[in-house]
C-alpha cells in the first residue's frame, strides 16, 4: 500500500490539471475564436515535460489565423491557470494597389521590359475581422492592365457547435490583352489596336467548410464561369483557346477538399505535416461547352531540429480524369499559382497532369521581438517580431502534355533547380523570399518574391 502511494504522488507531480484560460488583449476578437484553435481546454491533464512545448505549439497556432502579431501564452509556477496575452492585427487593410499583372517580378522585369503598362492600380479593403467572429470582407477595385472588381465574405462559425462556415464571392475582370498561345514554354500575347476588351470573365461563388475537428476541414464549392475572348483570338490566333473556335465558355464547376493540417505556424511551417485531396468537376452537363474531372493530392512534412534546423518537404501531384483535349485556357500545368519549380520563374510548362517536389534546410539565422512602443503610434505594431532563415532549395517537377507539346521544350521531361535562398519574415504576418537558383538549362538568377498571411 506504501509503494502504490508513492508511486501516484509521484505520478501526480509529473502532470497539473489545467483550470482555466485568461486571455488578454483581445479587443475585438471573441474569445470563443482564440479558444477553438487551441490544442488544450480547461479541465485538460498536462505533463509538466510537454508544457512549453505546447504553449510554442500553440502561440503558432494563433499567430497563423493572421489575427494577431504577437502571441505569448505562459503560465507561473504554481499556478494552475494558462495566461494567454494577444496583441491584435490591424484588421482593416485600406490598401493601394501598385501590383504587376505578370506571374512574378522577374517576369515582368526581364521579359516584359519593366512595363507600367502591365501594372494595376486601384484599391482593396481587406477586413479581417468584420465582427470580431472571425469573419473577412474583401473589396478590390482596380484599374490598369486588368480591369477588376470583387467582392467576398466569410463567415466561419455559423452553427453552435463552432464546426460550420459559408462564404460568396462575385469577380468581373477585363483585358485590352490576352496570352494566347505558349510556344517555347513562353506565353505569346496580343492586343488589339483599338483598346478593345479581348477577355473578360465573370465568376460567382458560394462554398460551405465544415470543421469538426482542430485539424480537419472539409470543403465544398460551387461556381459559375462566363468567359468570353475577341473572335479575331478565337478564329486566327488560338481555335483551342476554348476549343472549337468558341468565343465564349460558360460552365459550372463543383469542388471538394479535404485537408488535414497540423503545420506548426502555417504561414511559413516550422514543423509537423499536413495533406488534403482535392475533386473538381467543372462542367456540370448545363451549357456543354467544357467537361473536366480532376484530382489533385499533396503533402507537406517539416522536420524541426533543435529549433534552429528545419528540413521541409513538398510535395504536389494533379491529374485529369477525363482525358479529352482540353482548351489551352484550362490546361495549367507548373508556372502558376505558385506551383513553380526553383529557376524556371520564367517558364510556364502547361499541361494535363504535374508532379512537383519541393525540399529546403532552413537555418533560422535570427527570431527577435523589437519594442517599437516609442516609434509606432499603432497599437497593432508597436511590437514587430522578425525572423530571418537562410536556405538551400532543391526542386523538382514534371507535366504530362499529350496534345500541345511539340512547340514547348520543358513538357515531358524533369525538371530540377536548385540553390540558396533567404527568407525574412515581419510581424509573423509578411514574408520576403530571396532565391538565387539554377536550372538544367545552365541558366542561373535571383528571383524575389513576396506573400502575406491573410
């Protein structure tokens, strides 16, 4: 009886029984928002010997929503209660566009001849935190080489059990110039020589997620899409634009995903693993001018080493179901929406399926908080959080094309770049990339490039 005592007193000293979460500094956002994206509740056991561990995890965790620029979560010795102290993001983002129109800056830099007329202007509210629920609203207007106007909300807690959100979002653009036709993996565009509008789109959008759990998520949407080209692109420069000499495409298109992601800090991940799948049928058997079933399946795994190392993988694969020709409009391959290999920035390799890897070690050269408190009148930064990783990259891909590949060089064979980088990360919030990369072609360049995490 002696022995099992001190044996449980012994068990019991190893682990407290969390009573309560304080939070402080929120003054918009609820509490129900910080308390859902938490790993532990009230009432929770916790080992004294994973207790940091957690609290870090979680502070990641929190900083990733772009809710906040600054988190800490800590709790005294003694006490059974957990402390968590938030400093708010700006939620309202009036900003102004100055934004090239090209894929990336070394585009635009070195094959479009520095042009300000592939530059949009105009403005964007990006409101964060509408109600303080969580919830986003998005307005662009804009001119310039693309003609834009959108509008998005989300809600993403309209259920009681936290678990369900919607959304909607209405976009029109319209160009004086389209790309109509890669050869040598390079884009070729025209424009006519009366400004004329020679593509336009329209899209609107209504999608539900469903969040059971912390990690889990799945996701439906549905759109319509209303597309429509100059008849001079259609008939003389590109008949396979959207096949058939058609001018205009209409379909609809239906979207599942799933993903599961346990990334310690998504925004740039300095451990864990995430993966999801994605089904999409766009052309639902209404208009019958598209009909197209895809798949696409990825992972990510990031190994963290002593807090100062991180080996991180990528990897992406897509694939077409239906295998009819598709128009070169919807035959994306690499090269778009950030599905690049490493030193082939300037490259696009359209096709029906794509394999991507993409692999680093990341050294975290610095991660300082600066006090700003005498310098910044805005509450939101009066504490800046900077970290800086040197890394060296090292990419792979390849696309499938059985239809337009005899004018593009890069289709159907691998692709491999590689070389150092530098990353600098601001308020846990703004990312600025810095890679000096190589490719099979011996060709060699600093590429930039940014991102934020909202």
């Amino acid at each position: 009886m002696f022995i099992q005592s001190v044996a449980l007193s012994q068990q019991e000293s190893m682990e407290f029984i969390l009573s309560d979460i304080h939070i402080e500094g929120n003054k918009r956002t609820k509490d129900y928002v910080i308390l859902r994206e938490l790993e532990f509740q009230s009432e929770d056991t916790i080992a004294y010997s994973e207790e940091e561990k957690l609290w870090i995890e979680n502070e990641n965790r929190l900083l990733s929503t772009g809710l906040f620029t600054y988190v800490d979560i800590n709790r005294e010795e003694g006490d059974n209660f957990v402390m968590i102290q938030v400093q708010e993001n700006w939620f309202i983002y009036p900003n102004f566009i100055f934004e090239l129109a090209d894929r990336n800056f070394n585009v635009w830099w070195n094959e479009q001849g520095k042009s300000l007329d592939r530059v949009n202007i105009g403005g964007r509210i990006n409101w964060l935190n509408v109600s303080g629920h969580r919830d986003r609203l998005k307005l662009t207007a804009q001119v310039g080489y693309t003609r834009r106007i959108d509008l998005e909300y989300g809600f993403p807690y309209v259920n009681k059990a936290k678990t369900l959100g919607i959304s909607a979002a209405v976009v029109y653009t319209e160009n004086d110039e389209i790309g109509y036709k890669t050869i040598g993996n390079k884009t070729l565009f025209y424009s006519g020589d009366d400004d004329r509008i020679v593509l336009s789109r329209f899209r609107v959008a209504s999608w539900v997620n469903y969040r059971p759990k912390l990690y889990g998520n799945h996701f439906v949407k549905l759109e319509y899409h209303r597309n429509v080209i100059d008849d001079f692109v259609a008939q003389e420069l590109n008949q396979d634009y959207f096949l058939n000499g058609l001018s205009t495409l209409r379909f609809f298109k239906l979207e599942y995903d799933f993903s599961f992601d346990k990334r310690r800090f998504t925004f740039y991940p300095e451990g864990g693993h995430s993966y999801g799948v994605s089904v999409q049928k766009e052309g639902l058997g209404i208009f019958n001018e598209y009909n197209n079933l895809l798949v696409e399946i990825r992972g990510e795994h990031y190994t963290n080493i002593k807090d100062k190392i991180i080996i991180a993988n990528l990897v992406k694969l897509k694939t077409n179901l239906i295998r009819a020709q598709i128009g070169f409009a919807n035959n994306t391959g690499l090269g778009y929406n950030g599905n690049v290999v490493s030193g082939y920035e300037l490259f696009v390799v359209d096709g029906t399926d794509f394999a991507l890897t993409k692999s680093s070690v990341r050294w975290k050269m610095t991660d300082h908080l600066l006090n700003l408190d005498g310098l910044m009148p805005l509450r939101q930064f009066k504490k800046m959080n900077i970290k800086a990783y040197l890394s060296f990259n090292i990419d792979t891909g390849f696309v499938n094309e059985p239809t337009y590949r005899d004018t593009n060089f890069l289709n159907n064979r691998l692709l491999l770049g590689y070389g150092p980088g530098l990353d600098i990360i601001l308020f846990n919030t703004h990312l600025f990339s810095f890679e000096y990369s190589f490719n099979h072609l011996g060709q060699s360049a600093l590429f930039f490039g940014n991102s934020v995490s909202f």
